[in-house]
C-alpha cells in the first residue's frame, strides 16, 4: 500500500497497527490479529488492512466498539547495572531492562542503547514521538549527547533530586 503524501497535513499519519501498539494496547502483531477478525473500526467503518493509514488526531479508531485513548506519557530513568540487554526478549534467556522495569505498567522504549557489559542511565518512555528523533543522526543530535545536561522538562520534572533547573 502506497503511503499518502504528508504535504497537506503537518499531522504525523501512522498505520493502523501502529496506532494500536503506540497506544499500549498490544504489540503489532497483536494488532494484526485483532483487524483480521474484524473487530477494529477507523471512523465508523471496520478495515481489515492493518498497514490502513490514520491520523490518530482526527480518525476514531475503536477495537471491540470501544475508543483508544492515547496514553499518558510515562518516562523512567533507570540506572542499568551490567548484564542486563537494552532489549524486549533475549533468545538465550539473559535478563533485560524490561525485567528490571516490569511494573511500570505499560510499554516502554529505551532511548539509545547499552551494551550488555555496561552500566549507566538508560529512558525508558512511551513518548516515541517526542523523544525519537533526539537520538537520530539526521537531525544532527546524538541521543547521548542530548539529555547529557537534564535541559529537558519533561525528563527532568520527575527526577529526584530536583535539579533546580525546572
């Protein structure tokens, strides 16, 4: 499926399976499952293409008859002790930032990365919008480098001790 041209709309567009695993609901595949058994609708009307673009800002998505409601942001900073993967699973069984994080209560991804054999502050957070392109390269901002000085509110609103800075 062709993506359409975002020229028009300054709203990021997303596909239908997105839409779900960004809103915690269950992963993309989960979301799969659900289009193909006929049980999401986008505005009124069920799609059985999960790849279906929508604009979460305008579009009514529901699963079972019920609206998605957009999470609320969440962001953890943990201090990752070596031996644990910056990883969801690890097929050789070897713990990962996930278990260490596993009453969160809802989906995180990590900001960047650490090695297996390092130790340090790692973000977890569900706000991908906001925080994804502060670790791409294209925008000419390594992740490391971009919350080195806690310059950012949202992050720094939760730390303890306060910084003094917001």
């Amino acid at each position: 499926m062709e993506r359409p041209s975002r020229t028009h709309s300054p709203r990021p567009l997303k596909t239908l399976e997105r839409v779900f695993s960004k809103a915690g609901l269950g992963s993309r595949t989960d979301a799969r499952s659900w289009i193909g058994a006929r049980r999401v609708r986008v505005n009124g009307k069920i799609v059985e293409n999960p790849d279906h673009w929508v604009d979460p800002a305008k579009d009514t998505v529901t699963l079972d008859g019920k609206p998605l409601r957009a999470p609320s942001k969440t962001y953890i900073l943990l201090y990752k002790p070596k031996g644990y993967l910056t990883t969801w699973r690890d097929p050789q069984g070897r713990p990962t930032v996930y278990d260490l994080a596993s009453e969160a209560g809802t989906w995180l991804s990590p900001v960047g990365r650490l090695d297996l054999d390092t130790s340090g502050l790692l973000i977890l957070t569900n706000d991908t919008d906001g925080v994804a392109g502060d670790e791409h390269q294209s925008v000419g901002v390594a992740g490391t480098d971009s919350r080195r000085d806690g310059d950012d509110p949202r992050i720094c609103a939760g730390c303890r001790p306060q910084c003094g800075k917001h």
